[in-house]
C-alpha cells in the first residue's frame, strides 16, 4: 500500500491487523457514581443490551443505569460466546480490539466499583418462579433447567438436586423466553414461568447443544421443554433436533430423538426418530418464530408426544426392543447426539422425569395450576 489509504475491505483488515501488533495492551477507564439510591455505571465502550442488564440485575442498588462509550472509544465488548459466532464486531480490529475476556473482565470490574460506592453486597440472579414453573418443581423432577443463565458453561439445576448440565460453544443467553404472550389474560397468568414483573428468559441455541449424563434415568422417563424454531422449513429436511438420547458422536439402534421437521410435505411438525429405521411425524404444524410446548412420555415400548391443548397425543409409537431397554445416560438438548442439525432457535423450561407422567401429571405441566 505504501503511503495510500486503504481502498477494499481486505486491506483495512488487513492494517489494523500491524496497528493491533504495535498495540499489545491498553488500559481503559472504567466508573461507578452513586446519587442518592440511583447508581450509574460507564464503559469506555459499544455495550452490549446483555452487558447492560448484567451490571443493572446484579447491582447492589436497584435504579442502576449504564452509559457506553464514555471516557473513552475501545471499541465493541462482545460477550465471549458473540466471539464463537464470528459477528462482525468480534473480527480483529481497533473497533473490536479488546480481548475475549473484556467483556467479564469489565462487568466484574464495575460491580466492585457499584460495591464501594453503595457499601453494599450485589444482588444475585435468580429467575422468580411463577405458577408454571412451581408446578414443575411439585411434579418433583429429576432435573429442571430454567436456562435462564446471562453466561455459560452451566446450566444449573433449579429442581435441587444439582444435576447441572453444560452449554457448547454456539449458545447465547438471556433471550424473552415464553410465558408473556399468551392469548388470554386468565391463561397468561396461570402459564407464567416467573412472576408478572419479570421477563421470562430463555436460551438461543446457534449450532451448540447441552449435554447432560444422567445414569439414574431409567427406561421409563419424561421430558417437558418449551421451543422457538428460527429456522427457514425449506433450508434442510430436519429444521432442527430439540432433544435426544444416545451415544456422542453417532447415533444407535438404541437412540431416541425428537425434532422439527423441515423441507417438505411435513413442515413445521414434529419428528421423532427411533432407533436407525424408524421415522414418524406429528399431526399439528407449529409456527416459525412462536413458542410451543411438549411432553414426550416413555413408559415400557410406549412413546407418546403431547404437545400443549392437546387431548390426544401428536405422536404415538411402539418402540422396538432395543430403544425401549435402552438406558442410556447421555441426553443432549438442542441437536442431536451426532451433532448434526442441531436446533436454531430458543429452548427454555426443560424438565426431566424419572417416570412417565400420568394424565393428572401431564395436565399440570401443561396447565400450570
């Protein structure tokens, strides 16, 4: 280039690529102010929303605001697993020249700064549980993840028992969950997972699963979670794999695996795959971009698949020897167990069961009353 400026992409990434060499750290300024109860804390950055409401829901004062870009230009902070997913203000440059880490390192800076200035602990993050999540938790499951975390790797287990399970590298946090948009006032109040002033959240999964082991889970088991497909029908046969359990890296005539169909007459309905030949769909087409809910009950050679309103099952299937003895301890959510098309939208609410729920059980995982 010599002495000219740049002229195509290629050669602006390419000089901040040396101004980044010739610039191996920084400082940046980072401040807490409080004014009577109100707390303001400031970046010298292009924040993120989640940023944001990680300073605000962890502040030690309630009436927090957050200011981006003051004292200083260090460009964006993408949350780390942003970083994974390669949006363009995570490529390498002085508009997002910060490490991987900035992002935490920043948000635990700040709280230490809202600490002093307040004289006061932070507050912690946990999700209130409205009337649907607390039917859950009276169902007594195996494990539940609410998936309401703001940051990864763990999913923790809000059923008591401490049965977390891991995120993969292509999960975000902290995304509207369901709950809020029901059609009618009566059934919004009783199908809330929290409390009416707070936002039920959710996880978005873009390419990443989680993964769990669980070795007390029997033969005969359940599994409730709530679903938001964002993948196009026509872009792949299977929109995506929402729950499955089998052996990592494959699949066996011992697998049992639960999705969205995609391209083709099936579109929008459920799929469900047992073992390596056996392929069968549901009967309701359910929306892009709408929250669902489902039941799969296992109970001896008997899979059936409720989905929410529905008296009748979606899906019901007798299963061939090998899956219904099946005890498989690994169960991924959001893909499959051979990681192929794995879910592009959001899960949220999953529970498992260490028996098949009867009619009395499956009405209040549905009802929430």
């Amino acid at each position: 280039m010599g002495d000219r400026l740049p002229k195509t992409q290629p050669e602006i990434y390419a000089r901040e690529q040396v101004l980044l060499h010739e610039r191996q750290s920084t400082e940046i300024v980072l401040q807490a102010i409080r004014i009577g109860d109100i707390a303001i804390a400031s970046t010298p950055n292009e924040t993120y929303a989640l940023t944001g409401l990680k300073l605000k829901r962890q502040s030690p004062l309630s009436k927090t605001m957050v200011i981006e870009l003051a004292n200083g230009g260090d460009g964006y902070i993408p949350p780390p697993e942003q970083h994974y997913l390669g949006g363009y203000n995570t490529w390498a440059a002085r508009s997002a020249g910060l490490e991987v880490s900035a992002e935490p390192r920043i948000v635990a800076a700040n709280l230490l700064l809202l600490e002093r200035v307040s004289k006061l602990p932070r507050r912690t993050l946990d999700q209130s549980l409205g009337p649907a999540a607390q039917s859950i938790l009276d169902l007594q499951p195996l494990a539940y993840w609410r998936l309401d975390e703001m940051s990864g790797p763990t999913a923790l287990d809000s059923s008591g028992a401490g049965r977390t399970a891991t995120y993969e590298p292509g999960v975000v946090y902290f995304l509207e969950g369901p709950g809020q948009n029901a059609s009618n006032a009566a059934d919004s109040d009783r199908r809330q997972f929290t409390n009416k002033q707070e936002i039920n959240r959710a996880a978005h999964f873009a390419g990443g699963r989680i993964t769990t082991l669980l070795p007390e889970l029997g033969q005969d088991y359940s599994v409730a979670l709530s679903f938001w497909n964002g993948m196009p029908f026509e872009a792949r046969s299977v929109a995506g794999w929402m729950f499955s359990r089998d052996y990592g890296y494959s699949t066996s005539p011992q697998g049992l695996h639960l999705g969205l169909c995609g391209d083709g007459e099936n579109a929008g309905k459920l799929i469900l795959q047992s073992g390596l030949d056996t392929t069968v769909f549901g009967k309701s087409t359910f929306k892009r971009w709408s929250w669902g809910r489902l039941v799969l009950i296992k109970s001896g050679r008997s899979v059936r698949i409720y989905a929410a309103n529905a008296e009748r099952p979606e899906i019901e299937l007798e299963l061939p020897p090998q899956v219904a003895a099946a005890q498989v301890a690994n169960l991924f959510m959001g893909g499959q167990s051979d990681n192929a098309q794995n879910w592009e939208g959001k899960l949220d609410e999953i529970a498992i069961f260490d028996r098949g729920l009867n009619e009395r059980e499956l009405a209040k995982v549905f009802a929430g009353n």
